[in-house]
C-alpha cells in the first residue's frame, strides 16, 4: 500500500488546549528575522500580526466517523470548489466521493474499477471548475478528467518513469496536483550514514519533463523522515508553490507557476523543543521498542526545526506548521492539533492559531477550515470548522 494509513498514536507530541490561539512567539529565545542574500522582494515579520488573539473555533459538519452510510477509510486528499462543495479521494476505499457545500453527502463519483471513470489508487484531487474533477490514480499511472454534469470522462496517462521511484518506496509523503494536469510529487533518494538526498520533482503531459525544483538531505530512520532534523519543506497552490530553507532558518520563498521568485520572507519564532518520543525516551507501549531504541541511539540535531509542514491554501495564504509529528507516526496530513503561522501570499504575517485535538488541515480559504479528524478507533472524518472572532 503506497499511502499507509496511520492510526492514531498515543505517543504524539502532546498538544495544548483546545482551539488555542497565539498572535505570535514572541518569547525572549526567538530566533531573529532577517533575510539572508535578499534577491528581490523581501519581507521581514515580528511577532505581531494582524489577527485577534481570541479567537474560536466552531464546527459547521462532519462527515465519517462511525457513520457506515458515510464510510471514510483513508482520506488520502481533498479539495474544494468555488462553490464550496467538497471532492475526497479516498485511498483505503479507492473512491473519490462528493459533498455539496453544507456537507450533505453526495456519494461517490468514482468507484474501484479500470475503466476511464474508475480509480485504483486515487492520490489526489482537485477541481478544474465547477463541475469537473481531475483525479490523480497511482495505481493506474494516470489521470482522469471527470465532467460530473454529463459523468463522462477522459484519461490521461502519467509517465511511469515518472511515478515509478515513488511506487516502487512504498509510500507517498507528499503529492499536488494542479487544475493544469501538473504533478508534483517527493521522491526518494539514495542513503548514506542514516542521510537521505530527497527531492521534490513535478511533470506534466505539456512539457513531458521530470523538472526537479529543489533537493535537500533528510535524516531516515528505515525509509522514513524524522521531522525534529531541518529540511527543505515545499507547499503547493493553485497560482503559487513555496519552500523553506534547507538548514532550518525560519525563511521561505514564494514562486508563481512559472518558477519566478515573488517574494522571500522570515518571522521570528524558535523550534520547539525535542519531545521524550523524539529523544527516544517515551515508554508509552504505543510506540515501538525497535524505534525507541533506534531514535535514542542518534544523536540529537543541533538545532530542531522550526517548521514541518507548509499548505497554501485556496485564497493562496500560507499555514506554516510548527509542531512536529513523533518520529514514525507519519505526517501525510500533518500533526495532529498543530500550531499554524498564516502568512499572505505577499509574505506578510497574519497570526498563528492551533488546530482542535487529533485534527489535521486539508484546506482553508476564507474563515472555514477543513480538516481531518482520527477518532479513538482510528475512524476517520472530514470536518468544515469556522475561525470565529474576526
């Protein structure tokens, strides 16, 4: 199974109250904000930004969880429309079902299956307007245009050469796909001394071009990459793509689709510090004796990194996470409850909010906030919150 589905392990890094939400880090140990080799437009963010510091969350629908009639096994990927309806690719079913924008299921548009509107492995989703999906089937190596007004679709085959490294690793840690047809995917690399040369790669059937835009060394332990050791991250919108640095600075830069810089900006703020599983003392009988064992014996990054994850979301803004996921609990959709800093797509800080309990972002545009939600017996639920008090 190329996507694993990650159960929900008691040995996360523990996360603070509920709906917690911070203007900012502006503790006395944050790192200062200054753009190194400004090429271009830069942006320098304090602490300060322009969201309230009391904020809430409140939940507008849930769909999954328990509900049999509104089975998720594992939602690999969701996107949402102009209109606000919601389109799921989900792995563990290979179905990619469709909510309208209160949430009332629609039912599933794909289902398993070989022929052109069937999927096998759907991995990613997107909309192309308002009434046309495009999916992405790794287990097929193509891509299928889905008018759901007529139900008629279209197939796009994707160059093996291109998917095969990520197939043949046996997971996927992080894939995009674009309106245009446009993939993007991280690929494995060689190994040496427990150091990985990871790469993010996209293709599309117009250029037919493996076009590496950038590579960086991740620490692995068994094939897998322990977020505490600073590495290159990418996000990926629909008018925008932005990366952080390779050597942990809190400082990324934003590219249009064509790969021009836009902007490079920084912020202030520290790494949190290494939690007992990331130090490989966590006796919690979830996580396992060989990898407790194994994280112990490495030694310590001289410094944590600051950021894990970046998602730009549909109004282009930028959630930069900042807590970390336990070393091999997976963080396909991120840490659970994480704190996010919010940048324009201009650079500029917005503030930092923390997600509810076991919940992980999809999307954003606007105040409403979808997310995925592991319930106590690793049920899963897509849930639409909204950002209250601004």
């Amino acid at each position: 199974m190329l996507i694993r589905k990650v159960p929900r392990n008691r040995w996360q890094v523990p996360s603070l109250l509920l709906a917690s939400v911070l203007a900012g880090c502006d503790s006395p140990g944050s790192a200062a904000c200054e753009i190194t080799d400004p090429d271009g437009r830069a942006v320098t963010n304090t602490s300060f930004g322009e969201w309230p510091a009391e904020l809430s969350w409140r939940e507008v629908w849930r769909v999954g969880g328990a509900n049999e009639a509104e089975q998720l096994i594992f939602p690999a990927d969701v996107a949402v429309s102009p209109d606000g309806s919601v389109a799921i690719a989900d792995w563990g079913l290979a179905e990619v079902i469709v909510l309208d924008p209160d949430g009332e299921w629609q039912g599933a548009v794909m289902t398993r299956g070989e022929g052109p509107g069937e999927v096998q492995a759907p991995a990613a989703v997107t909309w192309v307007d308002a009434n046309i999906l495009l999916v992405l089937d790794l287990g097929a190596f193509r891509m299928t245009t889905l008018d759901l007004a007529s139900r008629s679709a279209s197939v796009t085959a994707v160059d093996p050469a291109f998917l095969s490294p990520v197939v043949r690793s046996g997971q996927v840690t992080f894939v995009a796909l674009h309106p245009d047809r446009t993939v993007w995917l991280e690929f494995p690399g060689p190994i040496e001394d427990g150091w990985e040369e990871r790469s993010f790669v996209r293709w599309s059937p117009e250029t037919a071009v493996h076009d590496t835009v950038m590579r960086s060394r991740a620490r692995v332990l068994e094939g897998v990459t322990l977020p505490a050791w600073p590495r290159s991250l990418l996000g990926v919108g629909a008018e925008t793509w932005v990366v952080s640095e390779p050597d942990g600075r809190y400082e990324l830069t934003v590219f249009d689709r064509d790969g021009t810089s836009l902007v490079r900006f920084c912020h202030t703020g520290e790494a949190l510090p290494l939690s007992s599983a990331e130090r490989g003392e966590d006796t919690d009988d979830g996580m396992p004796d060989a990898w407790r064992r194994a994280v112990r014996e490495l030694e310590e990054p001289r410094e944590p990194a600051i950021i894990s994850r970046i998602v730009v979301d549909a109004d282009g803004r930028i959630w930069v996470q900042r807590d970390r996921p336990s070393p091999g609990a997976g963080d396909t959709h991120g840490a659970p409850g994480a704190m996010y800093d919010v940048f324009l797509q201009s650079g500029h800080f917005l503030g930092s909010i923390r997600l509810p309990d076991d919940q992980r972002l999809l999307e954003a545009r606007g105040r409403r906030v979808w997310t995925l939600h592991a319930g106590s017996f690793d049920e899963f639920s897509v849930v639409a919150l909204e950002i209250e008090g601004f």
